[in-house]
C-alpha cells in the first residue's frame, strides 16, 4: 500500500505543476493559449494516472479486506 500510495502523489505532484504553469501561460498574450492546451493536456494524462493509482490500492484494500473476512471465518 505504501508503494502505491507513493505512486499516487507523484502525478498529483505534476498535475499541480501543470495546473499552475496553465494558470501562468493563461495570462500571457504571445502564445498563452497554446501553452494553456499543451498544460491541459499533460494535466489531463495526469489525471488518468491518478485515477489507475487510486483504482489499484482500491482493489489492494478489497484483497486485504477479503483476506482478513477469510481468516476470521477460518479461525471460527
């Protein structure tokens, strides 16, 4: 859990960089507005990867969860 708890804050760590350099780029005239779709397109890949991160320690919880409901209908 700690490894994929680990592999969860590195996207959230990027997609706050790219946020905020969208942000930064929104405000500029000379190319702002594709630098803006280039960070929103890379937050968005972000994103995804958040959502496979916290989908696999879902499925970790529910494999823990099961095997604990096991062992207890095992030890009855």
């Amino acid at each position: 859990m700690d490894d994929a708890l680990h592999g969860l804050c590195q996207p959230l760590t990027v997609l706050q960089c790219r946020l905020a350099m969208g942000e930064l780029a929104g405000g500029e005239l000379v190319g702002g507005m594709d630098t803006l779709r280039q960070a929103i397109a890379d937050a968005l890949v972000e994103c995804t990867r958040v959502n496979l991160a916290v989908g696999l320690m879902r499925e970790m919880l529910q494999h823990e969860l099961q095997m604990d409901r096991d062992q207890q209908e095992r030890t009855r």
